[in-house]
C-alpha cells in the first residue's frame, strides 16, 4: 500500500528506548527503509554508531549540532578523531553548521567560534569524500554556502532548509539538497519552498523526535509522517504522488550512496 521511503534526517538516538523499538518494528509496515541518524556531540555519534550495529537500516551521521554552548577544543578534537576512525560506518558527516535559534534568543552570542568548527568539519568531509549535513537558516546560510564553496563541496544537504530566495537560488546553482518536514502541511513558507526548489534536489525527513503541529499534535514524531509529507509535496508540485514518491527515493539513495 506505501511506497518505499528513506527518513533523511533524524535524531534516533535521541528517542526513549520503547519509542526506538516500536520504530524499528514499524518501519517494515510503513516501507520506512532506513534513517539518517544525525548526531548533536561525541555521546549521540557513539549511540548514533551503537544503534547501527544493533540494526543496520540506522545510519549513523557524526558531528557536532551548532544550537548549543562552543565547547572546549579537546571536545572538537575528540569528536573529530571519532569520525576518523569510524568513517566505514559513517554516512555523512553532520548534524553541523551555525547557531541561528540560540542567537535570536542570545543575539550577544558571536558567531566566529561556530564558523570555526563548522569549517573544520567541512574539511573533513571534504576528506573523507562524506555527504555533508547542515543546520543553516535565514542570515546563517549565504555564510555556509560560501564555506561549502570554498572546499567546492558538492554533497551538501540542508536540512528543514528555511532562507530568503537569493540563497535559494545559489543553493540550487550549486546542486545542494533540502529535505522536508512534516509541517509542509501547514507552514506557508515551506510550501512556497516546496514549489520554488527542484523536486530532483529534495529528500524528507522527521527531524524526530522534534514535535509537530496541525494534524500531528501530541504525536510522537514517527517516520511514518513522511507519507503525508509527500501527498502536500505532490499536490504541491501538481504531479503524481507516484513520480514524487520515486524522485524522493531515488534523490536519497544517490545522494547518501544507500
Ligand atoms: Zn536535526
């Protein structure tokens, strides 16, 4: 009855226990078949890998989540001798990029020592030849675009991607991937993302276990909310849920070498 579908962002590890096992069952149901499990710092990307070995449908993606505290060097260090060793197991090096949430609320808050880890991530990716996954909206992302440009990086993938149409259009140039959340059901300005940027660069994702309104209030963040994501994506696109429910599949398994 479902179509095959990858969630391309989630935050798996940070699940309770049950919540991960009913996942891992229902995937099956739902053609759910497999997560990009992002990491946030060091102890998610070694639950994110533990989780794999346990089922290999999680894909763990290592890195350090921008909207929280700049942490001491070592940490960095640390977190990226982790990637080294684990990049056969890593998908993707991510979630990272800048703090654009927590300067809205700490606006003092300078950005310099957030670009200085993002680069560095960026180079490693860069090195290691990884898919890259981003947390960069509104003023953040012409600045991460220009980093991504200046280690000509090809796989970027901006996640929940919110930004003015100037951006976007340098993101489409440049081949960069969005992915879509299940608020496409009712935030105004991701629909009109959704009609403006290519269906051949756009994934979907839960970001879960992140909250959503309208039709999902009080519901557990489930991958399974994909599945209407990608009707509102084809009413959207006036096309066939069919053609969008391939593109999105096949847009996911290139981009992610699954
Ligand atoms: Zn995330």
């Amino acid at each position: 009855m479902f179509h095959s579908i990858i969630d391309a962002h989630i935050h798996f590890d940070m699940y309770k226990e049950d919540e991960r096992k009913e996942i891992l069952i229902d995937m099956d149901r739902y053609k759910v078949e497999a997560l990009i499990s992002v990491s946030k710092d060091l102890i998610s990307a070694k639950n994110n890998l533990e989780l794999y070995y346990q089922d290999k449908r999680v894909k763990p993606a290592f890195g350090f989540h921008p909207e929280q505290e700049i942490p001491e060097e070592q940490i960095i260090i640390d977190l990226q001798h982790f990637v080294e060793r684990h990049q056969k197991e890593m998908i993707a090096v991510g979630e990272v990029g800048l703090p654009y949430y927590l300067r809205q609320e700490q606006p003092s808050i300078p950005l310099e020592p957030y670009i200085v880890i993002l680069e560095a991530f960026i180079k490693q990716a860069s090195a290691l030849n990884k898919p890259i996954v981003l947390h960069a909206v509104y003023d953040d992302a012409p600045i991460v675009c220009s980093l991504l440009e200046k280690y000509s990086i090809k796989k970027a993938h901006f996640h929940w991607f919110k930004g003015d149409s100037k951006t976007i259009e340098q993101m489409i140039q440049n081949g960069y991937f969005i992915s879509i959340t299940p608020d496409v059901l009712y935030e105004k300005e991701i629909q009109e993302l959704v009609r403006q940027y290519p269906l051949t660069q756009m994934m979907v994702e839960t970001d879960g276990p992140w909250p959503f309104e309208g039709k999902f209030q009080n519901q557990l963040t489930h991958p399974k909310m994909i599945h209407p994501s990608v009707n509102k994506i084809a009413n959207l696109k006036k096309m066939s849920e069919d053609d969008v429910y391939q593109l999105i599949y096949k847009n996911t398994k290139q981009f992610y070498s699954l």
